[in-house]
C-alpha cells in the first residue's frame, strides 16, 4: 500500500510564508498533487509534480524529490482566504488518486 | 464552463434503505471517478470510469456498492442496504485524459442513522 503523511495543522500569519511537507512511501506513481479544500467544498487542484523540482504557480509553489520520498506546498504572502484545509495526493498510473489526510491551515490576521 | 455537480447535497437515511447518487462530470471528460471520506479519515478512492466501462473498482468497498455510467455521461453511485459505516461525503471527479489533473465536485454527504 501507500502511507501518505501529512502535518495535522498549522497556522500562520497574514502576509507570511508557510510551507506545508507530504511525505510518501510508494514505489511508482505517474505525478503528486497537491489539492486546496475548504469546510464543505469541492477539493480545488492547486499544483502538481511530475517531475523533480520546483513549479511555481503564482503565490503557490510545488516541490518534489521522488529519491527522497518528500514533496512540499510553499503558499507566499498569506492571506485570510488561505486558510482552509490542503491535501497531497499520489496519483497512480492509471490515475486512481491517493489522498494524505490533509493539513488544516489557519491563517491569523 | 460548469464544473463537476452532484446530487444531492445532503441525505440523510435509515440503516437497510437505498441511496442513490447522481454525478455530472465536465462536459467532454471521458474519465469519471468516485471517493469518498469517512469521519476522520482521509478521502479514499472507489472507482474510474473511462466513458461508460469501469477502468477500475478496486476500491469499492463491497456488493452493496453499486457504480453506472450508462451513456458515458452523468454517473450514479447506489448503496443498497446502507449501513452506519457508509455515512461520510461521498465526491466525485472527472479528468479530460487519464493522467490529467482532476477536478472535483462539491460532494455529497451522507448520513446513515
């Protein structure tokens, strides 16, 4: 199977920088996702991985080491909105997601 | 352009009776998925459906599980008899190819007293 660990919850201030870190033990996957969910919505697709390294999408930033088993969320310049729950996801060959079990954020003024 | 819909938003039923919920994927993704989250756990896998055949179902749970996509279009989720332990939010998500990101509906809750 696929353990995916993520931290429970974090909180940071407005305006700082936070970064969230997803570690897996898996052997093969096709890319890592990371999802952005609040309370009672849909899972919104943030970024993902595919390959080692940096995406940078705006204030939100995806890191990935497939040798290391880490990938990690970078969200700059924090704002209230940002507050919400983010999960990684695995997502196999063949594309059946594995989630990790999120990491609430609360983002304080 | 409309994202994923489901239906309903909220069900609440009794032990032993059916459900049955409706997913609209985004019009043109061929792949259609169903999860769910359980209290407290993390959102799991159930099924793929690429157009109307089912791709993969090793996550479904059990025979009371039931997945159609008639049409390769929307899909329905029936549970029959439902238990306690089926009470979670159920979502759905579509991806135009299968390596694509996905994109996720809003859910459906469900609760079974």
């Amino acid at each position: 199977g696929q353990n995916i660990d993520q931290p429970t919850e974090m909180t940071a201030t407005e305006g700082a920088i936070v970064q969230i870190n997803c570690t897996y033990q898996t052997s093969g996957f096709n890319g890592l996702f990371w999802y952005q969910q609040h309370a009672g919505e849909a899972p919104t697709f943030l970024s993902y991985n595919v390959l080692d390294g940096l995406e940078e999408k705006g204030r939100f930033s995806s890191f990935l080491s497939r040798s290391k088993g880490y990938s990690y969320l970078l969200l700059k310049e924090l704002q209230m909105k940002d507050s919400a729950s983010y999960l990684c996801a695995v997502g196999n060959y063949g594309q059946n997601f594995v989630f990790g079990p999120g990491t609430r954020l609360s983002v304080l003024p | 352009e409309a994202g994923v819909t489901q239906f309903p938003s909220h069900s609440v039923i009794e032990k032993g009776q059916t459900v049955t919920l409706r997913c609209d994927p985004i019009s043109g993704h061929d792949n259609l998925y169903w999860y769910r989250r359980v209290m407290g756990k993390e959102i799991k896998f159930l099924l793929h459906f690429v157009k109307e055949s089912k791709q993969d179902e090793s996550g479904m749970p059990n025979n009371r599980f039931l997945a159609e996509r008639t049409g390769g279009t929307y899909s329905t989720l029936k549970v029959q008899p439902a238990e306690l332990e089926d009470s979670g939010v159920y979502f759905c998500a579509s991806s135009p190819g299968i390596e694509e990101t996905q994109y996720f509906g809003p859910g459906t809750r469900l609760l079974v007293l």
